[in-house]
C-alpha cells in the first residue's frame, strides 16, 4: 500500500468503477500485459471501490488455459499472473493441470524455467514460480 491514498474524490471513484477488467484480458496486447493490466484494475477496485466477483473475467481465464498454463505458449509467469486473479476473485476453478504444469517447471538447480521447454531462469521467473507454488499450495523442491 506504499503510495496509495486512502480517500479518492468521487469521481476517481467512478473512474476505478468504470474500468472493466474483462476488457483488459481481450485485445492485441501480449498475454502478460493483458493479464497484468487485469491484476491492476482489480487491485484498484478491491482498495477503493469493491465489486462482487466477476464470472466474466473467470470465464475469460479459463478459456485461454492451455495445456495447464496460461499464455499462447504458457509462461509461468503468465499462469501465476492468472492465478493472482483468480485468487482476487474468489474463484473455484480446477487447477490440477495447472498444479502439475507448474510442478513440471520446477529445477533443482535454481528454482524455476520461464516454460515447458526452456533451460533458461531468472530472478521474475523464479518470483513467478513461488507466488504461483503458494497460491497452489505445492512445495517448492
């Protein structure tokens, strides 16, 4: 909450009201921007102006799962950015694809690979794959 003002004029209000995170997930932007973009919106909206859960933008999510994961060619980052969102809106969807594609990007050797078929991790993915581990309550090897 560093930063984040604890009032905002009314019609700030209705501004973070008006934003449609379904919108957001649509669109020609790269998946992560997309998915980022949505996490924003509703973090706005959770702070400053809460809404009920929306089965659109869970509709949405699910729909562009593939093979366990989220993205064109599912990046961890990508699936934990989605199971950020689902998270947010309380959704209860089955993740056991999702459980064992992000199980299968584990490594010994430093944490996490960005994707199925990558032998290449850094500091975002591995910071991708500890948040998407807790928000499915694997261990992390």
């Amino acid at each position: 909450r560093l930063g984040m003002p604890t009032q905002l004029r009314d019609d700030d209000l209705q501004r973070i009201r008006d934003l449609e995170p379904a919108v957001a997930l649509t669109g020609n932007a790269p998946t992560t921007a997309r998915l980022e973009n949505t996490l924003r919106i509703l973090c706005l909206r959770q702070q400053f102006a809460p809404t009920r859960p929306n089965d659109e933008v869970v509709g949405c999510l699910v729909r562009q799962r593939h093979d366990g994961g989220w993205g064109d060619k599912p990046t961890l980052e990508n699936t934990w950015l989605a199971l950020a969102i689902l998270d947010m809106l309380g959704a209860s969807v089955p993740l056991q694809e999702t459980r064992d594609f992000v199980d299968a990007l584990q490594m010994h050797s430093f944490g996490f690979t960005a994707t199925r078929d990558s032998a290449f991790a850094s500091l975002q993915t591995v910071h991708a794959g500890m948040c998407a581990c807790a928000l499915l309550d694997l261990s992390v090897r």
